[in-house]
C-alpha cells in the first residue's frame, strides 16, 4: 500500500468549550464570550427580509463594510483587511511573517490561537511570564532576540480578564525593537470603561509596526457569521491581500457587520447591561470567596483558591444544571472557570445555582 507524505502537525489544536451536553436540551453556554443580549434587531431584520442573491460571489473586497468601518472608527480605509473571524486575520498574519525559526512572543495565559497559527507556520512560541495573571512588559522585553518576529497582545486578555494600560501599551511598543510586529488583539475594546485603558487602534493607528485586530463576533453579536478585520500599515495590508482567500467573509456576514455597526443603540445597551451584571456577579462571587479580575470585557475569571469548594467541584455541579462555563485547564490556568456575562434570566439562573450550591457545604 502506498502511503502519502504531508507534514507532522504536532501542535494541540483547538478545543471549544462545551456548548451541549448529553442528557440536557435546554444548556445554558457561558463559555464562549458571546453577546449576552444576542444580535442586533437591525441585523435580525435585514436577515428576514431580504432576498439575498447567495448564487454570486460576495465582495472580495468587502468594499462597502469596510467603508462603514472606516467612517466609525476614524481610520484609513485601505488599511483595513476583512476576515473570516478574526481569527483568519491571526491565520495570515502568521503565514506572512513567519516561517521555521522565527519566534513569536505570547503571554503565558493568552488566547489559544496565537501560538497554534504560529506554530502551524513552523513558528517557535515563547511564552512571557505573567505577575497575577496580568501581563508583564518587562518580562516580554526579557524574552525578545533576534528571531523574535512577532508579540501578541490581547488587551483585555482572554481568558484572564487584565489588560494593560494605554501608558504601559505605548511602553511596551517603545521598548521593542521597531522590526517586531506588535499585535494588539483589541475584540473586547466596547466593553471597556475604564479611563485609563485605550484600544489598540486608538493609540496606534498611525504606527507601521502595529497591527491591530477586531471582531463582529463578540459586541455586535455575530460570531456564527464569522467576521472580523484587521488594521495596519498598507504594505502589510497588501500583502496579507495577495495570500487571502478571494471570498473569505461571506456576502451575509457583510451585510450583517455593516447593519450591526449602524445600532448604536444595541451596542450601549450591551456595555450597560454588562457592567451591571459583571459588577453585581463579581460582588455576590466574593461572599462565597471566589475572587474575579476587575470588570473589564464581557467575561469573569473566577479564582477558587480561597474557596470551599473546587472550580472543578463547580464546574460540575453547573452542568447539571445545565449551565456551561468554560473550564480554564487548556489555557494552563488551574483551579479557575471563566464565566461568559449572559442575559438577565442567564445571570439570575446562574447566581440561583451558586447560592444553591455554597449553601448545602
Ligand atoms: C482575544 C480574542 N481574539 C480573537 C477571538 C476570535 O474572534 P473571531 O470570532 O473573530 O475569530 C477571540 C474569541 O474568543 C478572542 O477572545
């Protein structure tokens, strides 16, 4: 028998979290830092009411969202790329600065597919310590050599929760030789309030050393129509054109990004509704000493060390209950859940179950 040659994968790929579970319709996923309150009715409108022409192709170029995106966010249009996610944006970003040999720098506690993009590449992945699960600038700066290519930097950070601060980010960039890329991962930046924090785009739209990333899938409800862009120089732009897919983001998804950026009155509603429940859940967390980061995006980590009970022995009282969070052990962070912000009756459900619970140890 003839066996086929292709090349050894040895990367751990990526594991959602649960979004069923055996034995139980109705589930209730917080696993996955999905809009609470779901997707724009603008959006839900436009998808009932049109005819949609699916037989032709859809804008390569994603012409018109980017144009609204452009107009909203203050910034050069041909600066903008489209893609399939945010994600596929991490996907090609890798396939043009990487190849075996170069390094990449991520945070210890980061999201997942910076080091699998990058690894897939041939990419070595070296990991920043971070100082109570916040990332540290000094010691990204330590870690930096000669193949170093890219940093990358979700701010906030999933799964953590921490970010760093506009004057630490613009340290960071400072510090860092000019021939490294800093990606700054911005996909929970409308959910921030705090004074002291600024986007990624904001700071750095007119660097050429920084590429910024964004997403539909997060505020603006869209996550299953994949859809996100990314941000930087033109060179950058116009090679990361040449290597796209001709269709990545589907004729749907733009026309849905471009009506879900339009509400923003859906979008106030969302922050408000999640800094309410992120404070209130944060506070009833602690009576039972489960201790979370500061409110920042649409998620809480929630920290079992000085608890009673596990977040494993949680973990799995929740799903019995139906209610998914995302156990933090494929992140390298133990003892820990993160909690997706959900809907009122979500959250209510949820903190029922956790009195529920803590009052039977
Ligand atoms: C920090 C961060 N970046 C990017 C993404 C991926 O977003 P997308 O759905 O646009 O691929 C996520 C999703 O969880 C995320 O947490």
């Amino acid at each position: 028998m003839t066996s086929l040659n292709f090349r050894k994968i040895n990367i751990e790929s990526y594991k959602p979290g649960r979004s069923i579970l055996k034995k139980k319709k109705n589930v209730i996923k917080l696993s996955a830092n999905e809009s609470a309150l779901g997707t724009s009715p603008k959006v839900l409108k436009i998808l009932q009411s049109k005819n949609y022409k699916i037989s032709k192709y859809p804008d390569s170029k994603a012409i018109d969202l980017r144009k609204l995106i452009s107009s909203k966010f203050k910034c050069d249009f041909n600066k903008i790329i489209c893609g399939s996610g945010s994600d596929e944006v991490i996907q090609m970003i890798c396939q043009l600065f990487l190849k075996s040999g170069d390094e990449v720098i991520v945070p210890q506690y980061s999201f997942l597919m910076y080091r699998i993009y990058a690894s897939i590449v041939g990419a070595k992945v070296v990991f920043s310590k971070e100082k109570k699960f916040r990332v540290s600038v000094t010691n990204i700066i330590k870690k930096v050599n000669k193949k170093t290519k890219i940093v990358f930097i979700a701010n906030p950070n999933n799964p953590t929760g921490t970010y760093l601060e506009k004057k630490e980010l613009i340290n960071l960039r400072k510090k860092l030789n000019n021939k490294i890329l800093l990606v700054v991962d911005d996909a929970y930046d409308e959910y921030m309030k705090d004074k002291n924090y600024s986007s990624g785009l904001n700071i750095f739209k007119n660097k050429k050393n920084v590429f910024v990333l964004r997403t539909f899938s997060k505020i603006y409800g869209l996550a299953s129509l994949r859809v996100g862009w990314g941000y930087g120089d033109r060179k950058i732009i116009n090679a990361l054109n040449m290597i796209k897919p001709p269709f990545n983001v589907n004729k749907i998804a733009q026309l849905c990004a471009i009506e879900s950026l339009k509400d923003s009155k859906f979008i106030n509603k969302s922050v408000k509704h999640n800094l309410f429940w992120s404070k209130k859940i944060k506070n009833s967390l602690e009576q039972f000493n489960i201790f979370c980061n500061k409110v920042s995006a649409n998620f809480l980590l929630l920290n079992f060390d000085k608890c009673k009970l596990t977040a494993n022995n949680v973990e799995k009282k929740l799903l019995k209950k139906g209610l998914i969070l995302r156990d933090t052990k494929t992140y390298g962070i133990k003892n820990c859940l993160r909690l997706t912000i959900g809907n009122n009756s979500e959250n209510k459900l949820f903190l029922k179950n956790i009195n529920r619970i803590f009052k039977n140890v």
